[in-house]
C-alpha cells in the first residue's frame, strides 16, 4: 500500500468510532483545538513565518501572502469560530422526516456523517483548522492535503489538533495531513475511492477545474468566484460606490470580492465619478469596455475577452457598460461563475426580476457580495462556498457535510 492509502485506511476507521461520537464528546475535542491554538500560537506563527519568507522569495503576490499570513488577531479570530462551531446545533442523529405506512412501518430519514471527506486547498491555513473543526463536528474524518505555500504552517496546526483531539478521546486520525505537496500526492487523493466519500477542492479555479475534471472520488465543487456588481440606472450612484468599494477592496483575495462591475450606460460617468475616487485610494487597475474607457480617459486600460472571465484575485476590477437590466443578465449568464451576484437598484421590479433570474448560490439587492461567508449566514465556519447545484450550495456549514439514510421500524411485517 501506498503512504495515501495507510492513511485512507486509518482515516476509514476513525470515521467508524467519530460516527458514533457524542455530542459533548466532539465539543470536547473542539474546545481542546481552540485552548491548544491558542496556548500554542507562537509555534503555529513560527512556522507562518517560514512560509511568508519562502513565498516572498518566490515572488509570490501580496494579495495571495494576505491569505498565508496569520496573526494575532487573525488567530484570535480562528479560537473564536471553534467556539462558535462548539455552540451550534449538532446536526448528526436529527430526524428529517418520517411516515408511518398502511402497513405500520415507520419509516424515518435520519441525518449520518458523510464519512472520510478529503479536502484539497491551497495558501490559506485558517483553512486547515475550519476544515478540521466542521468534520469533526458533524461526526466525519478528513483527510487535509493544503498547498506548498502553507506546508510549515499545516504541519504546526495539525499537530497541534491531533494532540488535542487525543487528549479529549477522540481518535488522532479523525485528522490527517498529507505532507507530500507534489502533483502526484495531489492525483492519487483524486483517485482514492476506496477510503474517500467526497473530495472538496477549495481554491483558485485551476485547482478547482483539476480536480473537477480528474477525481473519480465524487467531488463538491467549491470556490470559483467571478462576481459581479451590477448598478441598474436607479441605483443610489453613492451608495453603489460604497459597495462597489467594499466588494472588490475590503480583501481582494477571497473568492467573493468583486471582479467585475456593470454599469447601466444612463449613470456610466456618474458613477463612475463617484466611485472612481474611492477605488483610487486602493489603487485598482481598472480594465474597461470602449464606452467607459471614453469617460475615464487613461485612468483605464482596454479590456480583453478573457478580463470578462478572470478571476483576479487582487486589486483589478474589470468594467463592462451595459443598455439596460436584459443586458446585464445575459452578460452574467454568460459569464458567472454561480458565485455570489449583486444589483444596485432603487427599482423594486429590477431588484425582483435580478433576484429570480440570476442563477447563483447567494444573489444580492444593495449589498456587498463580501457577505457569501458561512459565519456572516450564520452558520459559523464553512468549508467553502458550493458553486454547484447537487447536495450543498453556497456557505457549506454542518449540514452540508452530513448525508441520511433511512431508518425503518417494524413488528414482523415481511412483502407479499
């Protein structure tokens, strides 16, 4: 056996005892994660910096360091989401619904742990702990296979969490590491069928794509996020900016910043006036269509067919005029990823018909897209953000990573 099938093989039997893992037992191990991080920060931080000093080395962009890099602050924000995830309901055992049969069957739907979930994903250790933390909730084990970028930062944390579930009686292997951050390690997981029952890639679309078009494992399709903020032409042109500002500005790298604004041509240079300067203070290049490179001169740059598509990631907003709201509809249907999409209107009837006909997993009136986010849902931590449509869409909280199975009692009955 390979080192990925041993650890299949022992992830597989710890999804076994967590299945029948209490309540107060799982909380337990949550609450011994949150006091080991925290207690142990400095060592976790270390190794941080580690990875920061290879990834500048490496010429590695600032907005992609901001998604390695922890912090004080940012940890103290991690202890807290264990905490939460501590007080929200336990999914595991609920009854989702039940018939009794003219034959005096009871035949219930019961909520059941997935099993072992393989979760790939690239620079972002907060990642490795939600990760861990929402599993072990919902009664599953997981296997974690992160980036190169966060290898030093992984190892420190998962060490830290198998200590801690240990100490609370939870099996160590309910959590493991792949340590190997080569492609192949990354196609065997793919391919690891006989020990995996879901593999959920979180990260940029090339991961996503890779592992969407290669698994054999059955896949949740997490993350890729061309959103769009679109100002219908009785938009509040202020409030739109302001929006418009938080969406792509607030933390550019995470998968529901705004990567694109639409604009009704009736408010195209008013709006742009208002909000031009607010984009100026972040410095954002902006990439535009003909009709809003003619109102912003050489603040601009001509898009491209592919700006219509990209996801940047970074302090870039592409900028496409439009005639009116069937326009913009087609242009998001075209080029959506089923993210998180936004209308900037005073126009109830536009507000409506954008709510109905956009097909995405959270659809916005006069708000920032940066709100796709399970603890802002209130569903504490997530494991991503579901772009697809079968079992789990949008924030993937605890039910998301539960399945069922029915349940039957009887008293003898036996089929004629």
């Amino acid at each position: 056996m390979t080192e990925l099938e041993l650890m299949g093989e022992r992830a597989k039997e710890a999804s076994r005892i967590m299945a029948v893992a209490d309540t107060s037992r799982k909380n337990s191990a949550l609450l011994h994660i949150a006091f080991e991080i925290d207690k142990r920060r400095d060592e976790w931080i270390a190794a941080n910096l580690e990875d920061l000093k290879a990834a500048r080395e490496s010429g590695m962009r600032e907005s992609l360091i901001d998604r390695l890099s922890l912090n004080d602050k940012r940890i103290d924000g991690i202890v807290e989401s264990l905490k939460e995830i501590v007080a929200l309901p336990d999914p595991i055992g609920e009854t989702l619904d039940g018939v009794r049969r003219p034959n005096g069957l009871f035949i219930a739907k019961r909520r059941v742990p997935i099993g072992v979930i393989g979760i790939i994903y690239e620079a972002r250790p907060n990642v490795t702990v939600d990760a861990a933390a929402l599993t072990l909730k919902t009664g599953n084990a997981v296997i974690l296979r992160g980036g190169k970028e966060a290898i030093n930062s992984n190892k420190a944390v998962v060490n830290i969490m198998r200590e801690a579930i240990a100490s609370a009686g939870i099996p160590e292997d309910a959590v493991m590491l792949v340590t190997d951050t080569s492609r192949e390690s990354a196609t065997e997981l793919m391919h690891l069928s006989k020990y995996l029952d879901v593999l959920i890639p979180r990260g940029g679309r090339n991961l996503i794509r890779s592992v969407v078009d290669n698994a054999s494992v059955p896949v949740i399709r997490t993350g890729e996020g061309v959103c769009h903020i679109y100002v219908e032409s009785s938009a509040d042109l202020n409030l739109g900016a302001k929006i418009l500002f938080n969406a792509k500005c607030q933390r550019p790298s995470v998968c529901n910043a705004a990567e694109c604004v639409i604009i009704d041509e009736a408010v195209l240079k008013p709006f742009l006036d208002a909000a031009v300067p607010l984009l100026d203070d972040k410095h954002v290049e902006l990439r535009c269509d003909e009709k809003a490179l003619e109102v912003l001169g050489s603040r601009g740059v001509p898009a491209t067919v592919e700006d219509w598509d990209t996801e940047y990631g970074d302090q870039i907003l592409a900028v496409k005029t439009v005639k009116n709201e069937d326009e913009a509809l087609r242009f998001i249907s075209d080029h959506s990823t089923g993210h998180s999409e936004a209308i900037i209107t005073g126009n109830y009837g536009a507000a409506e018909r954008f709510l109905n006909e956009v097909d995405a997993a959270a659809v916005y009136v006069n708000a920032s897209t940066r709100f796709t986010d399970g603890g802002e849902f209130g569903l504490g931590a997530e494991i991503g953000i579901s772009t697809q449509k079968i079992h789990a869409r949008g924030p993937m909280g605890l039910k998301e990573l539960t399945s069922y199975k029915y349940v039957v009692y009887g008293n003898g009955q036996i089929r004629e």
